[in-house]
C-alpha cells in the first residue's frame, strides 16, 4: 500500500513536471549551462589547435593528477579518445561545483514561478549570488561522494573479474541503484537553497528529512531522471570497445549526447524537486 502511495506521488510530480516541457525560458537557462560543457568537450576534441591547448593541458594536468597517468598520452592517437571520457568528466566536474548551483537555482525559481503563478518565495528580494557558497558547497559534496562512487568498482575488482554475468550485474544494477539512491537523498539542497535562502546544513535536513518520509518517491524521481544519462554513461564508460568495434571519433559524440541527456536530466531533477517543494508548502 505504502508502495502504491509512493508511486502514485511520483507519477503525479512527473508529470507535472512534463507539462513544464514548453517552457522555453527554463530550456534556455539550461542550454546555456550545457553549451559550456559541450564547448570544453569540444576544446578537448580539437586540442591540436594553439586557441584550444593550454585549455586542455590545464584539463589534462587535473585529470591526470588524480589518475596518475601520462597526459602525454592524450595526444596520441587513439589514445586521445580512451582518455577523453576522464578529462571530459573532470572538466564537467569543475564547472559543477563553481557554477552549477547558480544554474540550477535560477531554473529552480522559474518553475517555482511556474507552478504557482506567483514570484513569492521565501527568498524575497535576495539575489542567489548571496547563496553561491552554499550551492558551491552542495555541488562539491555530491560531486565528491559521485567520485568515490566511481572508485567502488575498484574494491569489487577480484570478484568481478573473469565473470563478465557478474560484471554486468554490477555495472547495469548495482551502482545505478546506489547512484539512485544517493541522488535521492540530496534531491533537494539545491533547490531549498534557491527557493528559501538556506545554508547548506538547513538545505541538507530538509533534503533528508524529505527522504525519511518518502524514500519510494524519492527514489523513483531520482531513477526517472537519471534513466537517459546513465544509458549514455554506459557506453560513455567504455571507450575501448567503441574504438575497436567502431571508430575512435564516435567516442567524442557519445559524450555530445550525454551533454544533451544531462540537460535533460537538470529539467527533470529539478523541475520534479521542486513540484515535491510546492506541494509541501501547500
């Protein structure tokens, strides 16, 4: 019954959310953000160029710190496009954390304008530039916690080797469910942030406390957004086999569509966070 209860909250938010689609001023805020993240994958794609290398050297020199590889082997090819997806990753993750949260918040806003038909929020005439802290904040601690995500396989690394069954369990199930469950557990900082003016630790007990009440529901906004990005990530993950089955330059364009996917992704994530705010405030 609880299940059912849940299920139907979600279906309910979602689409809501849905009717939200031709609300072009909301797409425009989030293509903007996007068309810089596809503007830095393409400066890595044409990295031979004098206006485009000491970006991606400074990419490079991040990335390759934290993975302890040769940057050098970067402008080899093909091991450009094995490494691309990681240096993609952590330039994304650089913009996330500075910029994100402003992002985020304005479209925040705007559908809360849209949902209610009014411009009251708790925030008043408060800019949320005076809230940048608390969005860098945010932006870092799940971005950390994604990247320790991403080195859980690693410890798996003995029993999952030599089964591929069991790779692909991992890989299909295990950490898109736990990937889920975390983004559901701070589904709502960054919009409680935006919408009520809250620090970082108010915006976290109430992300939290949502979660408490209604994990289900949580968990299954969280799941509906995250489905097209994570099966993009799927192939995005395995550069290998895309350059020995097909040809190294289609890995840069895997990565555009997951430019497209995470657009898609912001629009549901925060346009269903904040449909669950506005029914909690009624």
């Amino acid at each position: 019954m609880a299940i059912l209860k849940n299920f139907n909250q979600f279906l309910s938010i979602f689409l809501d959310t849905l009717r939200a689609v031709g609300r072009g001023r909301i797409w425009l805020v989030l293509l903007g953000y996007a068309a810089v993240i596809a503007l830095g994958l393409l400066a890595l794609y044409r990295c031979f160029t004098p206006v485009t290398y000491p970006f991606s050297r400074a990419v490079l020199g991040l990335a390759s710190t934290v993975g302890g590889w040769n940057p050098q082997a970067f402008y080899q090819y093909p091991g450009q496009f094995l490494i691309l997806p990681v240096a993609h990753s952590w330039f994304k993750v650089v913009v996330a954390i500075l910029f994100e949260g402003l992002i985020l918040g304005t479209a925040a806003l705007m559908f809360h304008r849209y949902y209610t038909g009014s411009d009251e929020t708790t925030r008043k005439s408060r800019s949320l530039w005076s809230s940048w802290g608390h969005f860098i904040l945010a932006s870092l601690l799940l971005n950390f916690l994604l990247i320790v995500l991403s080195f859980v396989p690693g410890f798996f690394q003995t029993y999952l080797e030599g089964n591929p069954r069991r790779q692909m369990i991992f890989e299909l199930a295990v950490v898109p469910f736990v990937y889920a469950v975390l983004q559901g557990l701070f589904f709502f900082v960054i919009p409680a942030i935006a919408l009520y003016g809250e620090t970082i630790v108010q915006a976290l007990g109430r992300s939290f406390r949502a979660f408490i009440r209604r994990p289900l529901t949580c968990f299954f906004l969280a799941t509906a957004a995250l489905a097209l990005p994570t099966l993009v990530s799927l192939a995005a993950n395995h550069p290998d086999v895309i350059i020995e089955k097909f040809h190294p330059e289609l890995v840069y364009w895997v990565l555009l569509i997951g430019v497209a996917a995470d657009m898609v992704f912001n629009f549901l994530w925060i346009g269903t966070a904040v449909r669950y705010l506005v029914d909690e405030e009624s």
